[in-house]
C-alpha cells in the first residue's frame, strides 16, 4: 500500500504558463513553445540515499540494476555481461572520440544503487547524495510508496526555471554568476581531464549549491532526474507555439520514443532534465531548463536519479 502523500517538506509551484525550449542550444529543444501548466509541488531536493533505503527497507523492493537479465531482450549482448548490474562512468585516460560514449560508460556487474561504483563500494558518507542507478520503473515505485508521481516534462522545467521565462539557466544566461559556480558540473575537458573546481568529481550532496527562484535545489547538474514524458526529438508536434498561446503540454506517444539507431532493441525513452556532474560545456552543455535527453526506461546510470510531485 502506498504511504500517505506527504507534501510538507515540498515545495508548492502556482500553475501558469511559460516559454518552454530554446532555440539556442540542441535540435531536440526547438522550438519554442508557449505552455501552461496546473498548479503542484515539488520535492526541493532529489531524492537521497537515506530516502531511498527508508523505502527499500520498508518494501524489500528489488530495483532493475538488482535483477536477473533476459538475454533475448538484448539482441548482440554479450552473454556474460548478461547479469545484474548497471553502467558507471570511467573518467579515460585522455582525449577520445566524443561520438563514441563507451569509452567512458562501462557496464558494471554488481553496480547498483547500494554500490554506486560497483560491487566492492558502498553508501557509507554518501547518505545525503541524490540515489543513483535507478530505473524508469525503480522511480516510479518509491513515487508510489511515498504517496507522489514523477513530474511531467513540462512540470519539471517549469519549476527549474525559478521564475525565469526565458533564461538559458536556472539562475540567468551566464554559465556562472558573477564568476560562481551555480551548479555540480564538470569542469575540464570532457571524458578525461576534471578540474572538480565546483569541488565535486562525482555526485555532491543535495542542497549544496545555490536554489533556484523557487527555492529548489540541484535543479542544474548532480544528477539527471526522469520524467513521465515519453522521448521524441521533435517536440514541437506536441505543443503549442508561441504565436497561437498557451497549452496544456502533452507528451509525446511511447511508439515514438525507440531508439531509430538502435531498431533491434524495442525499449521504449523517457525524458530526463537537469543534467548531471558530467556535463561539460565541450560535451553536454545540458545543465539547463529547456535541456533534455532520452533514457531507455529499463536502463539505471550513475548519474540518473530523481524527484517527486505532488498534484492537486
């Protein structure tokens, strides 16, 4: 049974319209869009560690990365790396192809939300981090329990914004303000060279850097968060623009969201925002409101968590 919904440490975000996307950046944010959305609140910090493991330990719940993997779902796998586990970045050793991300991803038997970098490493210090290798599914579950949903696409950029329609930040359209760092980012040249000037190489505690307008943490960098919305790269047949007003958003059709590189694998996407610790600007500059990235719904990463919502 789930919990009773507790919406007292969140964050209450009045409905309203806003600009949503930007034409700016990457092709899979244009264009622009005038969208409405209702009132909710919304967690002020990702979901932690110790969260997760209050609802581990309540439910015995077995997250994705923890289970068996069927082979035939997998068409060309390897079939000893058929087993549970989950991908965890490798920093490489110099400059790479930047095409090619599994010179830096590597599946990791034994990885999972409880070894974050595999199977001989734990949570201890790391209990205020943001979860991570956590699943589409493993995220809508601890929703759930805790009497919350994950957010919709819009809702989630709507709240990132703080305030700030337009913006190419959470905080403006500098990447810093006033030369600080507003967010756990990765500094340096991408997959390699991590200057961890922000003072972090992987995940920080939530509420380390700087909230938004809204008052709401961790809403740039630290760790990507998921949303209901199914994936496509042209949102824009899916909303309103400017020019004709404000609109409901509505997400995209699950058969729009497969992976057209990948037509052997039949797993459907789902949006995730913010960004993460791994964004760099010579890479992933994704660290914004309007950015927005595919993620196979059976597939958990060390950089991918999430928040809740709660609605009216």
């Amino acid at each position: 049974m789930p919990r009773t919904s507790v919406a007292i440490d969140q964050v209450p975000i009045e409905g309203g319209e806003f600009t949503m996307g930007s034409e700016n950046f990457y092709p899979d944010e244009r264009p622009l869009r005038r969208v409405r959305v209702e009132r909710f609140a919304i967690d002020p910090y990702p979901v932690t560690n110790a969260q997760f493991s209050s609802f581990i330990e309540e439910t015995a719940y077995l997250t994705v990365a923890e289970r068996p993997i069927d082979p035939a779902q997998y068409p060309g796998a390897i079939e000893e790396l058929c087993v549970p586990g989950s991908l965890v970045f490798r920093p490489t050793k110099g400059p790479v192809d930047l095409n090619d991300w599994t010179q830096w991803w590597e599946w990791t038997p034994g990885a999972s939300w409880r070894h974050p970098l595999g199977p001989m490493t734990s949570l201890a210090g790391l209990e205020d981090h943001p979860v991570v290798h956590v699943a589409f599914e493993d995220a809508q579950a601890y929703a759930h329990w805790a009497g919350k949903s994950l957010p919709t696409e819009a809702e989630w950029e709507y709240a990132s914004r703080g305030g700030l329609d337009g913006k190419a930040f959470c905080w403006g359209d500098e990447i810093t303000l006033d030369g600080k760092i507003m967010a756990n980012t990765w500094q340096g040249d991408f997959p390699w060279q991590n200057l961890v000037l922000d003072g972090y190489e992987r995940t920080s505690p939530v509420g380390t850097f700087p909230p938004n307008g809204y008052g709401l943490y961790d809403m740039a960098g630290n760790v990507w968060e998921w949303t209901v919305d199914w994936y496509t790269a042209a949102p824009e047949a899916q909303h309103s623009k400017p020019c004709c007003g404000a609109a409901p958003a509505r997400g995209a059709a699950m058969e729009q969201s497969y992976d057209p590189n990948q037509p052997q694998i039949r797993i459907p996407r789902k949006v995730v925002k913010g960004g993460s610790h791994l964004c760099a600007p010579n890479y992933c500059l994704r660290f914004r409101p309007a950015a927005r990235s595919p993620q196979m719904v059976d597939t958990s990463m060390s950089h991918l968590g999430f928040r809740c919502v709660t609605r009216a």
